[in-house]
C-alpha cells in the first residue's frame, strides 16, 4: 500500500513537473514571439564615426530596437549605410538616420557633407578674426568685410556682408608671403551659396574679413547699415580736435578774447646783412612758431 502510494505520488510530482516545464516554455516562447513581433533590426553606430568619413562594415552593427521607440529614417540593412558618407558627427552606440549620411554616391571628406546646391568656400582668418578659436564645425556666423569702398578718397568702411553662414571645417594651410617666406595661415571652410562665394572672395582680396559667432538657432537677418570711423568715434568735436591738436574742448576753434599783438617777421633772411632787412607785420593768429632746438622762427601761414 505504502509502495504504490509512493509510486503514485512520485508520477504525479513528475507529471506535475513535466506540465509546468510545458507551460514556462509555452509562455517564453509566446512572450519572445510578442516581443519580435515588436522589435525590429536597426543600424547601431559600433564607434564613433566622423563627419565626412565613409562607413564601413567596422563602423556599424545589427541589433534590435523597439519598434515604438524607433526615430523616423532609422536603418535596418547594412547595405543600406555601408559606403555611404556620414554629414555630421554619428556617436558611438547610437542608430545611424538617413539624414545623418548623404546622399548615395556621395565622395568622403567636404565634397560629401556639402549640401546639395551649396558651396564649400575657404577663407584666411587669423586668431582674433577666427573668435580665438572657438569656430568649430557645424557652427553658424557673420561675415563681417572690412574694405575701403569703390570711391575715389573713400576710407576704409566695415559691413555685415553674409549672416548665418554654417561651418564646415577649420584647418591649416601654407601661403607664400610678400618677401617669398612661407608661412602658416589659419582658415575656415564656410558652405555658401554661389553668389555668395563670389562676395566673399572678393571682400578677401580686397580687405580683411572677420567672423562673430552667432546662436544656432536665431533665424532673424539683420540689416546693418556699416560702420565709418565717423560712427565709431560718433564724436565731430573730438575729431576737429584731433585735427588741430588742442584739447579745450572747443573743437579747434580759436578761444575767445582780444587779439594778440602783431609782431615783425623777417621774411627775406638771405638778404646780406649790408643791406636794410626787409620787415612785414603779420598777425599772430595766421602764423605758426617753428621749435628748432634753442632757435625760434615763426613763419607765416598762406591761405
């Protein structure tokens, strides 16, 4: 009794055991096939993968992703990112998007981050103009144009010539100076338009260029109007002041109050001095004093 007792209690612990074992993998299996029918494979980023850089195989691989989850332009094939060129900068262990790589054909280095209709235009700069070194790729600036004006007589003039202009790349090159020495030059490889990039070369041949960085993502276009001198110093006092070298703050003109006394000029000191010296009254105000160490000439002004 107790043998077959036995033997029926150890069946049922065996067929009990048998029966969960079923029913956990029935379970696992139902749960991995409602979690594959919601994930699906996508392009991982294995490294970090530089703008301008063609992918390879070594650079990416497969892995699964929540389809809820998965961000619009998500690659699934590898053969969809392999020898294509990477626009911006892809970090390690993120997906790769359609939009982070141009387009199909596309050459490595600036020939493949260049958008479509743009142009890659470089330019000299040095460390004040380049902001110390803060324009990096992927920022935004100002050109400003520092250039004397097509006019004859006209001074040198300052104007915001192109606004939000994106950054490609910063890097160095060798120029041959004036006196034939080579030297190294900073420059700034801008994408702008074609009309653009012929302003731009011209206003680097004709002057001196600086660039001001600006936020990424202000869209507003100013009007500048340019700046003179005159602007700058803003200041017409202080200018005839600066002609005339006084500093009562009258704008050079003459203080008020009686005229000087008139005093004798010898205006023909080669004459010999047998001879009775030639003597003209001038006025004080239309003559000037020349200092020459312990001699003194003064020396009248003609109009």
């Amino acid at each position: 009794m107790n043998r077959r007792f036995l033997l029926a209690l150890a069946g049922a612990i065996f067929f009990g055991l048998l029966a969960i074992m079923a029913a956990k993998n029935y379970l696992s299996a139902r749960v991995n096939k409602e979690i594959a029918q919601t994930e699906t494979n996508v392009v991982i980023a294995k490294t970090e993968i530089q703008r301008g850089t063609k992918i390879g195989p070594e650079h990416i691989v497969i892995e699964r992703y929540p389809k809820r989850l998965l961000p619009e332009g998500a690659m699934a094939r590898k053969d969809e990112v392999i020898g294509r060129v990477a626009f911006i900068d892809v970090p390690a262990k993120t997906l790769i998007l359609d939009k982070q790589l141009a387009g199909l054909g596309a050459q490595p280095g600036l020939s493949g981050i260049t958008t479509p209709g743009m142009r890659s235009v470089s330019v000299r700069v040095d460390e004040s103009s380049g902001v110390a070194g803060f324009v990096a790729p992927e920022t935004y600036v100002d050109v400003i144009a520092i250039m004397q004006p097509q006019l004859d007589g006209a001074k040198q003039v300052s104007k915001v010539i192109l606004q939000k202009v994106k950054v490609l790349a910063g890097g160095q090159k060798m120029e041959t100076k004036s006196d034939g020495k080579a030297a190294l030059v900073n420059t700034v490889t801008l994408e702008v338009t074609p009309a653009q990039a012929e302003k731009l070369k011209l206003a680097e041949s004709e002057g001196r260029l600086q660039l001001s960085i600006r936020n990424g993502i202000d869209q507003i276009i100013e009007k500048t109007p340019g700046a003179t001198k005159r602007d700058v110093l803003n200041d017409i006092a202080l200018e005839n002041r600066a002609r005339e070298g006084t500093r009562d703050g009258s704008g050079g003109s003459p203080r008020a109050g009686p005229a000087p006394p008139p005093i004798t000029l010898n205006v023909n000191p080669n004459q010999p001095a047998t001879t009775t010296p030639t003597v003209r009254i001038i006025s004080r105000e239309k003559s000037i004093e020349l200092i020459e160490g312990p001699k003194r000439t003064r020396v009248e002004m003609v109009p």
